[in-house]
C-alpha cells in the first residue's frame, strides 16, 4: 500500500505526503481511520493530526456537509497537512494550535464536536530520543491520556464520541481513566497481528456516560494475517482486514 520509500501513500481518492512529520503513517492510523463510524457526524476533529492521514480518511466517509477539523502543534507537519488536505478532493481545515488547549477552549464555543479522533502519542516511561518533534509525537508526557480524555469530554457533543488507537498492555489503565472521567468506553475492537501472538492493540470508542446506567461495550476482533511471514514472504491478509481497508485501498480485494 503507497510508496513509503518516497514517503508518500496513495489511496483511491488521495495521495499523503509524511516526509515533513514526525511519525510517519503506520498500521494504526489506517485500522483507525477505516473503522470509526462516521455516520452520525455533523463535526469532525483529528487530534494531532500529523500529515492529515486521519482526517482525510474520515473525510472520505463522512456525511455530507460534515465539517472536518484537523489540530496540529508542529510547524512542519501543520503545513504538510495543509498541503495533503488541498490536494485532496474533500474540504476541510488544518489549525495550528495545541490541540488540548483547544478542546478545552471549545467549551466556550456554541457548537460541541460529534467525533474527535485521535491516533495518540502513548509510550509511557520509555527512553526519549534527540528528535524533540518524534518525542512529541510518541511518547505521552507531552499528551497523558488523563488530560486528552479530560479535555475531550469537554468538546464532545452529547452523544457524540471519542476514538483511538491505544497499546493492548494499557487498555485496562485507559479503561479505569475514562471511568473516572465520566466517560464508557462503547466499542472495542482488539487487533492482533496474526493468531499466533499476543494482541497489538485496541481501537477505541469512547462517550459521556449514560444517566442511568454505563452503555454496554461492543466488543470485536480484527485479526491482520492469516499466519506469520515466511522469510522474505508477502503478507497473507485475512479477509476482515482487507474489508476494513477496501475503500482506500481497492487493490486488497481486487484479487481472491
């Protein structure tokens, strides 16, 4: 899928550049971005939103008229972003801002958001490196997921939601977070490479709690290959996973 050499990924209806960002486009932010449910979403907002992958994948599906926001801190990828965005057949708009500051600030703001979506930075306690961007980009100390839950649920709209890609050994440390938070966790799709290792990670679909009772999760697995590779092998994807990310990339169902 895309040219990653060049640092470019090609989609049905859009090309992204990533040369200019810290984290470079990977497997989560293409499983989150084909499973959040756009559905029900007049507003949409990508938080650090990095090239604009994200976002350009729930522009795709979203409904008409949906308004669609990406926030960006870093001043390369905040352009870079631009850049993808207006060279894409979908509208929206790419700000430069601290993303926390601005859920907070919206508070204030008549109109709440129906989907925030995030692909957040979550290496807790592990070694920083030179690259201060990749550091704001990776690890949680610039973005603990106790002030990003927090300051989501003041921007989210009643029944609006909160979805992420979060790290399978912490799903539990997430889940007590949005608990305290007012916040039940409504979907959870566990992902595993293949069904001989442990699972990679959880995608994530967080709301206001109820006001009678918790909403019940859905749970689901997503499974990526049917078997690990053999040396120097392709990948043998199963067919869920080549289902979920038909729509951007039709060439994974093109051959039985």
């Amino acid at each position: 899928m895309g040219r990653n050499g060049r640092r470019i990924i090609e989609t049905q209806h859009f090309t992204i550049h990533d040369d200019q960002c810290a984290m470079k486009i990977g497997t989560d932010a293409l499983l989150l971005g084909a499973w959040i449910d756009t559905s029900q979403a007049m507003s949409i907002v990508d938080i650090g939103t990095g090239s604009g992958i994200l976002l350009l994948m729930l522009a795709q599906r979203a409904v008409p008229g949906a308004r669609l926001i990406g926030l960006e801190l870093n001043d390369a990828a905040c352009t870079q972003a631009k850049n993808n965005l207006e060279a894409s057949p979908f509208d929206g708009e790419i700000v430069h801002c601290d993303a926390l500051k601005w859920l907070r600030e919206s508070s204030g703001r008549s109109e709440r958001v129906d989907l925030l979506a995030c692909n957040p930075p979550f290496f807790r306690n592990k070694p920083l490196g030179p690259d201060e961007a990749r550091n704001l980009a990776r690890h949680d100390i610039y973005m603990p997921i106790e002030d990003l839950l927090a300051s989501a649920k003041q921007s989210l709209s009643e029944q609006g939601q909160l979805c992420l890609v979060w790290p399978a050994d912490r799903r539990e440390e997430l889940a007590k977070c949005a608990q305290q938070t007012g916040l039940d966790i409504v979907r959870d799709c566990q992902v595993e490479g293949h069904p001989q290792v442990q699972p990679l990670r959880h995608l994530l679909s967080l709301q206001h709690v109820g006001e009678s009772a918790p909403t019940p999760t859905k749970y689901s697995k997503l499974i990526i290959e049917e078997g690990p590779r053999m040396p120097g092998g392709s990948p043998l994807y199963t067919a869920a996973y080549k289902q979920l990310l038909g729509p951007y990339f039709p060439e994974l169902i093109s051959v039985s």
